[in-house]
C-alpha cells in the first residue's frame, strides 16, 4: 500500500512541476504590465514608457505602463503581485536608499525582488539661482561651507535623486543647507528661477532646458565624463569633489521567486530594446545613458542592488536624514 499511496502523492506534484514548465516555456502568452514608481509625466514614468513600447516588440506582446506616484508605494503593489512575469517594475536609485530611510518598510530590499538588468543611467547636474555669487563649483562648495542652513537646497522628495545628492553635496562642503522640500522638480526648478532657492542637484534630464536658456547656473555634472549636451560643464571630479559622483539610474524588476526561465525571457528582451536605434534616440533627447552590457545583466543588477544600499546607508545615516 505505502508504494501505491506515494505514487499519488506524486502524480498532483508532478502535474503542477509539468504545468510550470509549460507556462515558462509559453511566457508571455498575454500582456505584461511594467510599474513605474513615480508620477506621470517624470522621469521614472518617461523611461518606463520608453523602454515598454521597446520590449513589447520582442516580447510579441503588448507592455503596458501603469504609473503609480511615490517610492514605496510601486514597489510594494509589486510585492502583491503573483511570480509569473505578468506584473514588473521600473524604480529608481531611491529605492536602494529607501531601505535605510524608511525604518519599516512593508517589504525588503533587495529580498522582495528579483533584480532583471539596469535600464538607463543618467547624469546629476549641480545647479543655483540666476545671479548666485560664485566663479565655479569651488565657489559653491565654499559659499555653502561659510553659510550652511543661510542657504536653501531644494529636493524632490526624501526618496528623490535630487535629496541623495544634496546630502553628497553637504558632505563634500562640511556643512548643511536648509532643505526644503517639494512634491517634484517642476515646482523646485520654478522657486530655484524665481531666486527664492539658492541650490538643487537632480538630474540633467530635468535640467538642461533652463541651463541652456540661462534661467539657471550649472556648476558640475556628476557623470565620469562632461555631458555632450554641456560640454563647458565639468565633472566634480574634475572640480575637485569626486564624493560627489553618482548617477540616476532605473532597473527593471520582477517579484522574488519569479521562475529564473522568465527572469532570463525578460532581461533578454530588455537587452534587445536597449539596442533599438529608436530607443537610443529618445535616450539621447533625455541625456540619458544606455548602461553597459555588463550593468544590463540580472548577475551585475543583483550585486549593484545590494552595493548600493550599502553605499546610501552611511550617508543617510551621518546627516541623520530618515523619512520615519
């Protein structure tokens, strides 16, 4: 009887294991639904829109973008998501820094997610108000140091690129500015032109239509090298502030347990859209970059994940900067 009743245990497990060989071995059989943790109209929800139209041609199946504002809010509707590749994230760098400014998290970083391949890489530009009495980014740098909370800083949000690179800004200055807070860019770059702000860091993308007007000051791009679109801009490094060196990336992401079959389906059809001249051409518009072939694969993504809350943790930690 014993090896009769172990058969039919057996023959459910079977089923099922056969089951989830056929439906990886489908993937995807119908559309596929890309988070984009930020609001409409951003810049997480441009890129998400950009790559999806992208992927959909080589996933043979419509991608479709649903935006949803704030940095832990997408990543935690992902986490309620089933493991099939049918729901899938794009967030920002905030959300490896969201592990340590949020004290409770309802989910974990990295655990709750499988890493599938950086999507873009874009520049921090370091930019005051028309009129802001400096010669060059030393000048910043000294004026912040001699006049600390005198000076405001703008951010878009604790969780923003923009916060993460005041904080390095007040670290490589020794001293802190006022913060003040805004619910985006948009309104930040419009108190910063109006000269009611003195400083903000974010990223190129949003920037460089003003700094090419001259409706602001740009003082230092954190990129390793100077950015094509502003050429007469150096790098911190090259100013002299290399701590002050990082970029706005965005990653793709499935659920943790998504089968490894599927995880690889969707990097290779990221991959195959990060090679689109299409997609290169908008990326170039936004002044964002491709990532390197390596830091598009699942293996550098997972590591990347992890070095980066490291990274973020000391310095959130020193100035003391947690959203609860």
């Amino acid at each position: 009887m014993r090896p009769r009743r172990r058969q039919l245990l057996a023959a459910p497990m079977l089923l099922a294991a056969a089951g989830a060989s056929a439906q990886e071995a489908d993937y995807p059989s119908r559309p596929v639904t890309i988070i984009a943790a930020g609001a409409a109209g951003g810049p997480t929800d441009t890129i998400t829109r950009i790559v999806a139209d992208s992927m959909g041609r080589h996933m043979g199946q419509p991608v479709v973008v649903e935006s949803i504002g704030g940095t832990i809010v997408g990543p935690q509707r992902l986490t309620q998501a089933r493991p099939d590749g049918y729901t899938l994230l794009i967030n920002n760098i905030g959300m490896t820094a969201s592990a340590t400014l949020h004290r409770k998290l309802p989910y974990e970083v990295p655990g709750s997610f499988a890493p599938l391949g950086l999507v873009s890489d874009a520049a921090m530009t370091i930019v005051t108000r028309p009129g802001f009495p400096a010669a060059d980014l030393k000048g910043v740098m000294a004026a912040l140091g001699q006049r600390g909370e005198a000076l405001n800083m703008a951010t878009a949000g604790l969780s923003s690129a923009a916060n993460l690179c005041a904080l390095l800004v007040q670290q490589a200055a020794g001293a802190r500015a006022t913060i003040v807070v805004f619910r985006g860019t948009a309104p930040a770059i419009a108190e910063l032109m109006a000269g009611r702000i003195d400083l903000l860091c974010d990223q190129a993308t949003n920037t460089i239509p003003y700094i090419r007007d001259g409706r602001v000051q740009a003082w230092g791009v954190s990129s390793p090298a100077r950015l094509p679109g502003l050429a007469a801009v150096p790098t911190t490094t090259e100013a002299g502030f290399g701590g002050v060196a990082m970029s706005t990336w965005h990653g793709l992401y499935a659920p943790a347990g998504t089968p490894e079959p599927i995880q690889e389906r969707i990097n290779a059809a990221l991959r195959a859209a990060l090679r689109e001249e299409k997609l290169r051409q908008r990326y170039a518009e936004l002044l964002t970059d491709i990532p390197s072939e390596e830091r598009q694969s699942i293996a550098f993504h997972r590591r990347f994940v992890a070095e980066e809350v490291a990274r973020w943790r000391p310095v959130i930690q020193a100035a003391g900067a947690y959203a609860d």
